[in-house]
C-alpha cells in the first residue's frame, strides 16, 4: 500500500517537473522571440516568392554577432566542444575591446562568455547593486541613469546613452564597489556578458594594468591635484594614452581627435601654422601687399565647396566618434585622408603656402583646451616618443575649478600669435633676408682688394656645411683682373 502511494506521488511529482520545465522553455522562447526569429542575410535569387519575403522581411538593428555564434553563447561551458570554442576565439578577435588580449585569453573567454537579451525599458542594472558581471552591447541602445534628490521624492535622471560597441559593469568589478548608475534598455538589446569569477581570472590583472598606467599619468599632471578619489577614477574611465613617433602628425584639421584635450605626459610637440597668403604688386608705390588667404571663404575655390557638401556632422555621428568608452584606450582616431595635402594642391596660383614654427609645448603641458587651432598642426618634436593622455573637453568644463581652462585657453591665445601676425613677421623676416643677401653681394662684388684666391680653394667640407652661394655669384660676376 506505501509503495503503491509512493510509486503514485512520484509519478505526480515528475509530471509537475516536466510541465514546470515546459512552461519555462515556452516563457524562454517567448522573451527571446525577437532574436530567436532572426534570420542571416539573404540574396535576391531565381524565386519571386524567395525575393517577396526577404525585401519584406523585418528589418532588425544589425548585430556584432550571427544567430549562430549567439546559440554557442547559450550553450553551457561543459557542453561547447573545442571547435566551438576555437570559432568564438577567433569571432572576439575581430572585436575591438578584445584584439589587445591573447589568443590563450581569448579561449578562456569563449568558455564563459554569456549571451543575454532585455526588451526596451527594462533594468540591466540598477543603482547601488552589487558588481555582477561586465556586459558588451552587440546591439541596441542603452540609458545612463542617476538617481537624484527632488522635491518630495527621488528623481531619474538621464546622464548618457550607450551604443553597439559600447561595455559597462566594469569599474565596479575592479574596485567590488557597488554600481553607482542604472542601467536601463531603450531599444531591444544584445548583450554578451561575462560573470565576476570570470572577469577576475581573466580580465582582472590586464585591464587593472592598464587603469594603474592612466591613474599614474593623471596624478603626475598638476591640473588635477584637487582631484578626489572619485574623480580620478572618472578621469581613467574617459581618458586615452596615445604614443606618437618623432614628426608624427598628432593633431590637424582632419588628423586626432578634435574633441580631446591633449596633455603631454613625456616629450614635447611644436605648433606648425600653414600660412596662406596672396601678393598683391602695387605699381604706383612699388611695393608688394600681402593679404592673408582663407580657403573655406573663397567661392572660386570649388574643391573646398564640394568636400565642406559631403561633410556630416550630426549629433549622433559625433556621439558614435566621440563617445565615452570603458575601453577608451582601443578608440580609434578618425580615418585620415590626407585633406591638408590635397588643400596645398588645390590652391590657386596666386597663392603662397608655407609651414612656420610657431609655438612649442613641453612636458606637463597642455594643448587643444579650446584655443584657436584653426589651420595648425601639433607635431611631436622629441627624438624619443610623445605621451600623450587624452581627456574629453566636456568633461573638463564639467569640472572647471577655478576657471582652470578657461585661464588657459586665455593665456594660450596671449602667448600664441595669430596668423595675422604671424604673416607680418614673415614677411619683414623675407624682406631682410633679401636686403642682406643685396647687401653681401654688393659688398663683395664692388671690392677692389687684389687676390688670386677663388672657389675651388675653399675646402669641400666647408662647402658641403656652409651656404656660399653668395660668394659663388660674387666671384663669378668679377670682371676684374686678379694679381698677387
């Protein structure tokens, strides 16, 4: 009879637990619809009807991963094979956040590495949590929130949007620190997640490195010696270090990062100006005017025209460029396509370019603050290479204690001269220049001293280093005899 009623109750109890298991699968299936009905990329072919149904198709945010990398991350670890394994290795090494890693890291994270999908409006993460996991955003949109003191009651409020590309989660990871902004979906979202125990075997020691290298160079610079603990961490998570070689282009119209103040944690960088002017000849005085010359205002210029049409500067191009990243140090710069070469041979004929030293800043200094940069270059001088540490000019005037950049930008526009000026000193140094050079010929042309020395007297490695050809004109126009 005990058996008869135990066999009964166990019979019961596994239907329970199928039943239980099905409405679990089918709940799983259901929240996971949108992403479960995605399909991969199809081309138009010999069927209308194939063709009908992929133009009509729904058209889904692309994702930084395929349908079937994302059923390998819902795998358990114990269940991916080697092949699966080695396939996700090489899928994160096309990833930016990832290339700096090795290949044997690269393994232990496709053993571990998580997919996971929220629908819009729901909490990833909230305010005040614990450090769970760091999370990569393969697609959808994401809102920064922080809570905020109101009249009667809290209030949420937005401080940034994440994007596709985007990792969060990370700062409370390396300091087990709870989290300090919410997490909320706004579009649906992909993410691949990877859990605490994960991150500190893997992560941990790298990226830890990398924040001690930046927390370093922030501290050795005397701009923010009134900085607290938490600014500072705020300062590694928005900052990027950049090495550049000995005359390597570092800032210019279309080269760096244009929204980035630049300080110089070693070496020095020299400010080149591109002086553009035109001569004017005027014949009743018998003088030259020089007038500075701007490309972008002249409508003759047609090439400046055109390229300034294609440009697009929209509010989210400059977001996707420019925003603040967790891994700020793998951004990379905007594409160079070499605009300044092409301007000096654009430019009309009565048109004269040079390239002046105009200023030079050395280490512990600072540039790109807000002063005038219109038509120079920054230019690393030292023979070694120049570090720089690179930090969002918003988030300076967000934290613009004494007016500290304001005052700079000042004295930057003080000590640095203006192209006007720079114009009028090249041109009264030409103008001497050309007197001297008058000057040394006639001197030595009119001398009527007698001697037999001449040119090929003078040694060849005096001729090799010194400039004589003055003396070479002067000798050649003699037509004095010479004695002893």
């Amino acid at each position: 009879m005990h058996e008869l009623i135990f066999n009964e109750y166990r019979s019961i109890k596994r239907g329970v637990g199928v039943r239980r298991r099905f409405k679990s699968l089918i709940r799983m299936a259901y929240f996971n619809a949108y992403w479960l009905e995605d399909f991969e990329a199809e081309t138009l072919g010999s069927s209308v009807f194939k063709n009908i149904r992929v133009i009509t198709g729904r058209k889904k945010a692309d994702s930084l991963i395929s349908i079937q990398q994302k059923a390998i991350l819902n795998k358990r670890e114990e269940d991916r094979t080697e092949a699966e394994k080695r396939y996700l290795s090489v899928v994160f090494g096309g990833m930016r956040c990832f290339k700096k890693y090795p290949e044997e890291a690269r393994m232990e994270l496709a053993a571990v590495a998580q997919f996971s999908y929220f629908p819009p409006k729901r909490y990833v993460l909230r305010e005040n949590d614990p450090p769970y996991a760091w999370y990569y955003i393969l697609s959808g949109r994401v809102s920064i929130t922080k809570l905020e003191d109101g009249l009667d009651n809290e209030i949420e409020k937005e401080v940034r949007v994440f994007v596709q590309g985007y990792t969060f989660g990370e700062l409370s990871l390396l300091h087990n620190t709870t989290r300090s902004r919410s997490i909320v979906t706004l579009t649906h979202c992909e993410f691949m997640m990877i859990e605490k125990n994960a991150f500190n075997a893997i992560i941990r020691k790298d990226v830890m490195l990398r924040y001690n290298i930046i927390t370093g160079y922030v501290k050795k610079l005397p701009y923010f010696d009134s900085y607290d603990q938490k600014n500072l961490i705020e300062a590694c998570l928005v900052a990027k270090v950049k090495e550049f070689e000995h005359d390597e282009l570092i800032l210019g119209d279309d080269v760096g990062f244009a929204q980035y103040t630049y300080f110089i944690v070693k070496g020095k960088v020299k400010i080149i100006q591109h002086l553009m002017f035109t001569t004017e000849c005027n014949k009743s005085r018998g003088k030259n005017k020089y007038k500075l010359y701007d490309p972008f205002s002249d409508p003759e210029n047609q090439y400046f025209v055109k390229k300034l049409d294609k440009t697009e500067m929209t509010s989210e191009a400059l977001d996707t460029e420019y925003g603040t990243r967790e891994y700020p140090w793998e951004t990379q710069p905007p594409v160079v396509d070499y605009f300044q070469l092409e301007m000096v041979k654009q430019l009309p004929e009565n048109v004269h370019a040079s390239f002046i030293k105009i200023y030079t800043v050395d280490e512990s200094g600072c540039f790109n603050v807000g002063e005038n940069l219109k038509h120079r270059f920054v230019i690393a001088e030292t023979t070694t290479n120049c570090i720089c540490l690179l930090l969002p000019r918003y988030w300076l005037y967000k934290r613009n204690t004494a007016y500290i950049w304001s005052r700079l930008v000042e004295h930057f526009n003080l000590k640095i001269p203006n192209a006007q000026t720079v114009l009028d000193e090249y041109v009264n140094k030409r103008k001497w220049e050309l007197r001297k050079r008058k000057l040394m010929k006639t001197i030595l042309t009119g001398s009527n001293l007698l001697n037999t020395n001449s040119m090929k007297n003078v040694p060849y490695s005096l001729r090799m280093k010194e400039d004589l050809s003055l003396y070479k004109e002067s000798f050649s126009d003699t037509t004095a005899p010479c004695y002893r």
